[in-house]
C-alpha cells in the first residue's frame, strides 16, 4: 500500500498544480481582456470628441464659405454696377463730341 499512497500524493500535487496553472492563465487572460476593453473604450471616447470637434470646425467652416459666397456675390453686384456706370459714362463723353486723349 506504500507505492499507492505515494501515487495518490503525486496525483494529488499534480492535479493542484495544474489547477494553479489553470487559474493563474484564465486570471491573466481575463486581467488582459478587461485592459483591451478599458483601452477600447477609451479610444471611442477619444474618436467621439474627435467626431464632436471636427462637427464643430465643419459648422464654422460652413457659415464662413456661406459669408464668403455672399461677400463675392454682393463683390460682383458692385462690379456690375460700376462697369455698367462707367461704360454709361464713356457713352455719354462719346456721344456729346469728340474723345480726348490725357496725358
């Protein structure tokens, strides 16, 4: 019965240090997962903000083109204007005599 106890303390140490080796794997792989998740996490909060900031800057950027179509609008009205003014006025110094030449 001597070879059999000692068998059985064998089997006994090994099957608890397989057991230690098993929990201690599973604990390093769940303590890995749960870092992979929490930096996961982490970076959809940062792309949120990100998301958020260039929402943002895409607003402004809107409004500013829209100022700018309307300043080249009311730019090219004026032009218009003064193009139509000024070829009035060539008319009428053509019309009423003679064109003169400044030096």
């Amino acid at each position: 019965m001597d070879w059999i106890t000692a068998l059985a303390v064998v089997m006994i140490c090994a099957g608890v240090t397989i057991s230690v080796v098993v929990l201690v794997a599973v604990g390093s792989i769940r303590r890995s997962l749960n870092d992979g998740a929490a930096r996961q996490a982490q970076q959809a909060r940062r792309m949120a903000e990100t998301v958020a900031t260039l929402g943002l800057q895409l607003q402004n950027a809107q409004t500013r083109i829209d100022a700018l179509t309307d300043s080249n609008r009311r730019l090219a009205e004026q032009l218009t204007a003064l193009g139509e003014r000024v070829g009035d006025g060539d008319a009428g110094l053509r019309t009423g005599g003679p064109a003169r030449l400044l030096h």
